[in-house]
C-alpha cells in the first residue's frame, strides 16, 4: 500500500454547513441516521466527493431525496462530482454494532455504557462522512435509549423519555465528534467565566465513583481561569461534560463540550491514587481543556499538522503545571520524560520529524516526537522572540484563524509578523528528526582575561534523512566566578551556523559556564568537564535545572564508568549528593528528583551515545551497585530525611506535602538496602494512603522482599480496577532481572488479567518492557513473550498492540544475539497474517 503524503494535500472538494445526525442504540444494532448539508469548496480542483466509511452496512443514501447508485467499497464511498449540484443534501442510514467494537474507536461499548472515540479517524466507523480535519461544521445530535444518560457535544437544547438532542454550534472536524449513553452519576459544579457567561461542570462516573471526582474537578475549574488569566481565552458553551471510561486507548479525548477520559485518570481519592496520579489528572484535565481552543476552535488542516495542537496543547499544559507547582521541579520531570522518551525516539529506527512527511496510519505518529519535541519547539519560539512577542504572536493566531483549519506555516507567519522575525530557518525544526548534539569547548587566556566559549552543532543521521542543515538553538548561558557567584547573568545565545563562538573580555579570573541552562533546547550538550567542575555547578549555579542537570551528568558519568569497569562512586559524589539532601533550603521535590539514579535505560542510552554496546545485566548491575553505595555512604542523613519528611495531618495531594513525600520515600528505596525493609514494611503496615502503600511495597520489592505484602495488597484491593493495575505493574517493573519474565508469564494466567483492556494490558506487557534487565535478558524469553502478546492483542485493538511494539525499537542498539532476538520477534509479528496496518507500519520502520 501507498502512504499517505504531506505533498499530496489537496483541499476538499465539498464543504459541509451542517450535520444533523440520531442515534438509535443497541449494542448489536446501533442505526445513526445522518443528514448532512454540502456546499462545492471554490477553492478546490477535485471533483468528486469522497465519503469515508468502514465497517458500516448501509440500509438508505439519498441525494436531494433520491436514492444513489453508488456502492460503498471497503473504506467509503466515492460520488462522482459530475453528478453533483453545488449544493445538496445528503441523507443516510447505517447499521453498526459497537458490542463488537474492540478496537475502542469508533462507537464501542465499556461496562454496558456506549462511548466514542473518534481521533484521528474513528468517525469514519460511525457514517459515511468527509472525514478529514479541514471539514469544519456544526452539529446537532439526537440520542436515543433506555439507558438514563445521553451526551454528545456542544449544549443541551431538548431531552424526553428515552432520547435527548444536542446542538454543537462551533464548526468542528469529525474527529471532536462524540457520544457518550449510560448509567452514570455526576459530580457538578458550576463556574462562571470572566466575561460572566455561566458553565454547567459535569464529571460523569459509574455510580460508586462518584466520591473520587474533586480532584479532576478542581483541576477543571482551575485550567479554566488559567486559560482566561494566561492567555486570554473564554470557555463558549454552557456546559463542559467529562466522563470517565475503564476502557481507553490512551489518556482522554478534547471531543468539543464533551471530553472523554481514561478513568485513570478522572478517578483520585488518597486511598486509591498516588500523587502522581493526582499530578497526570490535574495535567491531563488541563491538556483536554486548553484543546479547546489550541485543536477545537483551531484546528489542523491534515494530520500532518498534529503538532499544531499537540505541541502547543502540551506547552500551554506544561505552563499551567508550572504555574500550580514547583516550576523548577516540573522543568526537570519534563526534561526526564523528553529524554526518556523522545531522546530514546529520535536515537533509534522511528525517529521523524515533528511534522512527518508520510505516514501509513496516523494513530502511530501520537508520539513523544510530535508532543514532547513539538512543546520544545514552542519554548525556543517562546525564548527566541521574547515573551511580549510570543504574546502577540498567539494573540494574531487566535484572532486570524479562529474557526480555521491550519498549518504550521499559518502559526510560524503570526509570529514573524508580530515580531518582524525570519523564522524560515527556525521553521527547520518541524522537517529535521534526529536531536542536535552540542559540542562545547572553552578557551581562557590568564593573560588578557579571555574567555572564549565555543559551540558546534550537529545531528546524526535519521532514517530518510542522512544530511542536516544547522537548526536555530536557543543556548541560555550563565557564568560564575570561582567562588560560586554568579557573574554573568543567563544570556541567550542564538546559534544558526554550525559554529558559533562567545567571547567575554576581561575577565578576573576564568570562569565555570554554565550551559543550556532551564534546557533551553532539545539538544544532548557534549562537553568535557572534570567531576569537580560538576559538583561546583551542582552546588553553585543559580538556575535550578542546571544545577540538577549538574548532578545528574556526574551520575550518568559514573555509572558509565561503573558499567566499563566496575568502579565504585567516588567520596566527591556521595558527599555532594549527602549535602543536598539534607540542604533545607531546597524544595523537597527538588531534592527527591537529585536522588533519583538515571534510569537503566538512561544509562543505556548514554553509552550508545559513546558508541559502545549497552549490556542490560551490566547496566542493571552497575545501578544497584550505585544505590547501594549511596545508601550505605548517607544512612544516616536519609534515615533523618525519611522521619523529618513525615506529612502530618490528613493527606493532601498538594506539591508541598507531594514533595515531602517524593523525598521519604527516595529516602526509604534507598534505606531498604540497609535494613532489609523493616521500614518499608512497617510503613506498608501503617499507610492510609496510596502514594506511601505503593511507596512502601516498591521498595520492599526491590530488595526481594514483599511477597506478603503483595498478597495483602491484592486481598485488600481486589475490587478496585485502577488500584489491581498498579498490583500488576509494580510486580512487573520491580522484579529482579531473571524473574521478571516468568513474574510476568505468571500474572497474564492470573483471573483478574483482562488483556482486552488497554489499562491492564499495558499493566504487565507495558511494565515488562520497563523492566529494562528483565526484558532484555538473555535467551530472549521477554521478547517471545510480548511478541505472542502482541500478536494475540493486534486483531482484537491495534492501535494499543503497536504502541507496545516499541519496546522493540531499540533493537539495533544491542549485541549480536539480542539484536538477533528481537529481530526474530519482530519478524514474527511481521509474518502474522492479516496483520493490522497499525502494527505493519511499526514492524516494518522498527525492522528498516
Ligand atoms: N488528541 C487526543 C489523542 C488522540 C489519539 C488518537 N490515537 C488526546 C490528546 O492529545 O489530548
Ligand atoms: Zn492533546
């Protein structure tokens, strides 16, 4: 099959003006009618209409009344334009059964409620439609059913017995479409916008959940002012729904009016949820809200365009995160998920651009790449024309194109206009994959007081790209002087050529930079520098993530070496990482985040970096050795921190007391290597909250301990479906590298493993692909095992089955036999047939 291409765009030949459709539920038997009114597009060449549609038996089609002759084919229906007046009407019925809807896209049915997830092409499985995201129109919808509750999106405007209609009046793509049917209880609330226009704040649960909605709740009301306060934006319905489904792709759905979620991630109480969970619901309920006008009342013309509403939706997000919590904290855990993500993307076979050239399935480019790198790319627009011309710039976007479908040249041109910037060669940023290296190198002359900084820039290579041009990299600098005061304050160095040098005059003595300070771009900074020089920037530098960035590179540093040869940390580190623990002038969070030890797969990626061959067994060796070392040097500092870190009173998912117990309970993974876990158990024991239960159970497993535990666990929480996906995960994740396959193999035999849903699913397979030693272990049992999975989940819902195979994609980076294994698997899956499109586009990019 031919892929979809960016060039090949063409603008719609028909525009539609408005779409009335009903719905007569059943789950065998659904029959949606759809009347829908079309208008030729003047500015288009095409003639003939092309309606999607799949998996739909068509009972009637008319035009202007009379019936077609046309007959579907497997994926739509195509009207030849000839045919055609200039405006008609078109009216249909079809039949779908959303009972056998598996893949959750489309109308599917979860828990006996109807729902619907329609992004990226899920429409196209309810009606014959247009369906593609440059057909903007209004809706109204008719639902009827016995159930009690009926959605869809925009505002209410009349219910009886048994059917409700809703009227959508802002134009919207398909994609925002959605229908929700079921028994399900409310948590309301009200809220007023500052223009004064009242809005009805629904969340819609299962009846027994309905305890567990302030938070998401909260967390709406505050993204809504948020968006007034920071941006200027107004919410324009009356009423704002969210509902909660247990069975979900992926996070939630911005569908208009009507957002649906993951329950994971609307459900919180603190005996249920860890801070971080209440941490992704405040984020993601902000996420779907800030849609509202970055994808909804703005909106992509083709799907190439994602990042247009991912990347800005994901940096407005990190912003309002900012906003609520530590900003320095949360600049640091976004730098932690980029690279662990999108670095590990860009480093392997999947790497592409943050707007892609071609795609087979679109459902596979919801990547770190289009969310993660896109956000960045708004932060270096942001840093690069100032905040006053970022202000400006969004205010000409939202007033030029509102009610438009757009591209990122539509974005990019607001903001050289606003600021009179050429953005032509920042623009590279969305055509260019692969993360830019940093090289840096410092020049002192003693004499004359010179200190000359410079830096070069390169990307390796990409599958499809073997050359890069230089990009635009925004590099924030600072210096200090030798005895740790700042002096130069953060400047802002705008690189375009390959190389660019910094010379500063007259200097007292030489200086220590300070690099990318704040991660000013999504680039890796190669720069040699001694341990000590690390730990006078871990200790000294005024930017807060420099100064974590400091602390994290001499780690990484060790730990390569560790993995080389077996050394042990030296005293310099253990002590500058003892003094920032018990540094009280340092937020609790910050300093839980300088405990934390780079992930193996961190670790794994810093030596392909160096061009050597990572050993998981090595790696995952090296890093316990690395905890054990600190918790034996700082036993007594981290048995302070863990009492001292004690939250009193009742728990409260706040960022202070967050904090406080991110630092406990670092404190206590690393003391359960001195004490065998007695505190952890005795912690397990006494928690009233989920974040220390789960704390507390971690840490005993990762000293071989908890088997009791587990089992108490599971006794005491069995009905809880959110609460049994964590039992399953951290088995998974914390087993020791020879038993985490056989842990794994074991708990997909267990009753409670309904593989058919994405969360618990993803709650063994996903969490085994995180057991980085245990995965990878030799004789390649892991691969075998997700391989099987993943084949046995494909027919069933691909687009969950190919996000996990890339847990595959780092194949390339090991040795012979691994490489050799997970090739094998991969092929395996490749040679299944009738294999999804999803999961052949993954098999064939991983495989090259
Ligand atoms: N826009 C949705 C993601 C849809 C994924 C389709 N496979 C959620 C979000 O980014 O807000
Ligand atoms: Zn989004």
């Amino acid at each position: 099959p031919q892929p979809i291409r960016l060039a090949d765009y063409t603008p719609p030949p028909f525009l539609v003006e408005g779409v009335a459709l009903t719905f007569r539920l059943a789950p065998r038997a659904t029959r949606v009618t759809s009347r829908i009114r079309f208008r030729r597009n003047p500015d288009a060449q095409a003639q003939d209409l092309r309606l999607d549609g799949e998996g739909l038996r068509l009972i009637s089609a008319t035009i202007d009344g009379v019936p077609i002759t046309a007959q579907p084919d497997a994926t739509g229906l195509t009207l030849p334009g000839g045919d055609l007046p200039d405006a008609f009407d078109w009216a249909a019925e079809v039949e779908i059964a959303p009972e056998e809807n598996t893949a959750l896209e489309g109308l599917y049915m979860s828990n006996g409620m109807y729902c619907t997830q329609c992004e990226a092409e899920g429409f196209r499985k309810i009606t014959f439609y247009p369906d593609r995201p440059d057909v903007m129109a209004p809706f109204t919808v008719r639902v009827e059913s016995e159930l009690p509750v009926l959605l869809s999106n925009g505002n209410p405007s009349a219910q009886g017995d048994g059917w409700a209609e809703w009227d959508d009046p802002w134009p919207k793509p398909a994609y925002l479409f959605a229908l929700v049917a079921g028994d399900l209880v409310a948590h309301s609330d009200a809220f007023a916008t500052a223009s004064g226009r009242a809005v009805a704040l629904n969340v819609w649960v299962r009846p027994g959940d309905e305890g567990r909605c302030a938070y998401a709740m909260d967390s709406l009301k505050r993204s809504m002012r948020w968006d007034e306060e920071a941006y200027g934006r107004e919410y324009d319905l009356d009423v704002f729904n969210i509902v909660a489904v247990d069975d979900f792709n992926m996070g939630a759905m911005e569908n208009k009016g009507l957002n649906v979620f993951n329950s994971k991630y609307v459900l919180a109480s603190s005996e249920t949820a860890t801070d971080a969970d209440f941490d992704n619901i405040e984020r993601i309920v902000a996420h779907e809200y800030f849609h509202n006008w970055t994808g909804n009342r703005i909106t992509c013309r083709d799907w190439f365009q994602l990042c247009l509403k991912e990347g800005l939706t994901v940096f407005r997000d990190q912003q309002f995160s900012a906003d609520m919590r530590s900003a320095a904290v949360k600049r640091i855990e976004d730098v932690l998920s980029l690279r662990a993500r999108q670095f590990r993307e860009d480093q392997g076979p999947l790497a592409h651009p943050v707007r892609p050239d071609s795609y087979h399935e679109i459902n596979n480019f919801y990547t770190a790449t289009v969310y993660e790198k896109g956000a960045e790319i708004i932060r270096m627009l942001r840093t690069l024309v100032g905040e006053d011309g970022y202000d400006a710039g969004v205010r000409l976007y939202f007033d030029r194109h509102d009610g438009q479908a757009c591209t990122i040249e539509d974005w990019l041109a607001v903001f050289a206009e606003a600021t009179g910037r050429d953005l032509s060669q920042f623009a590279r940023w969305y055509a260019q994959a692969g993360t830019p290296r940093l090289r840096v190198t410092e020049d002192w002359d003693e004499g004359t007081g010179r200190f000359t900084l410079t830096l070069e820039q390169s990307t390796p290579p990409t599958p499809g790209q073997p050359d890069k041009a230089p990009q635009v990299i925004p590099v924030a600098v600072g210096l200090l002087g030798p005895a740790g005061d700042e002096i130069m304050a953060t400047r802002v160095i705008e690189m375009t050529d390959t190389r660019h040098s910094l010379t500063i005059e007259g200097m007292p003595a030489r200086p220590v930079p300070s690099i990318l300070r704040g991660f000013s771009a999504p680039v890796v900074v190669e720069h040699a520098v001694t341990p000590e020089r690390r730990a006078f920037l871990m200790a000294h530098d005024t930017d807060p993530f420099s100064r974590w960035e400091a602390g994290r590179g001499l780690a990484r540093e060790i730990l390569v070496a560790m993995v080389r040869d077996g050394a042990a940390p030296g005293p310099d580190y253990l002590d500058a990482l003892a003094v920032t623990l018990s540094d009280e002038r340092l937020d609790p969070a910050f300093r839980a985040l300088c405990l934390r030890a780079p992930s193996e797969d961190d670790i794994a990626q810093a030596l392909v970096d160096a061009g050597e061959t990572p050993d998981p067994m090595a790696i995952h060796t090296a890093r316990e050795r690395f905890q054990r070392a600190i918790a034996a040097h700082m036993d007594d500092g981290l048995a302070r921190a863990f009492i001292a870190m004690e939250t009193p009173g009742p728990y409260s998912p706040d960022a202070r007391d967050a904090g406080r117990r991110a630092l406990r309970l670092a404190a206590l993974a690393y003391l359960s290597r001195n004490d065998g876990g007695d505190r952890a158990a005795r912690l397990f024991a006494g928690a009233d909250n989920m974040t220390e239960q789960m704390g507390a159970l971690g840490a005993l497993l990762q000293v071989g301990a908890g088997q009791s535990e587990v089992a108490r666990f599971h006794r005491q929480w069995a009905h809880d479906r959110l609460v049994v996906d964590k039992w399953f995960a951290v088995q998974v994740a914390l087993a020791a590298p020879e038993s985490a396959v056989e842990t794994a193999r074991s708990l997909t035999r267990h009753p409670d493993f309904d593989w058919k849903n994405p969360n618990r699913f993803r709650s063994v397979l996903g969490a085994l692909a995180t057991n980085a030693a245990g995965f990878h272990a030799p004789g390649g049992a892991g691969y075998a095992l997700l391989a099987d999975w993943l084949i046995q989940l494909d027919p069933v819902n691909p687009q969950t089955a190919a996000r996990l195979s890339t847990a595959f994609e780092t194949w390339r980076r090991y040795d012979p036999a691994r490489q050799g294994a997970m090739r094998a698997a991969l092929e395996r899956i490749r040679a299944t047939p009738d294999l999804s499109r999803d999961l052949s586009e993954m098999t064939a990019r991983m495989l090259g």
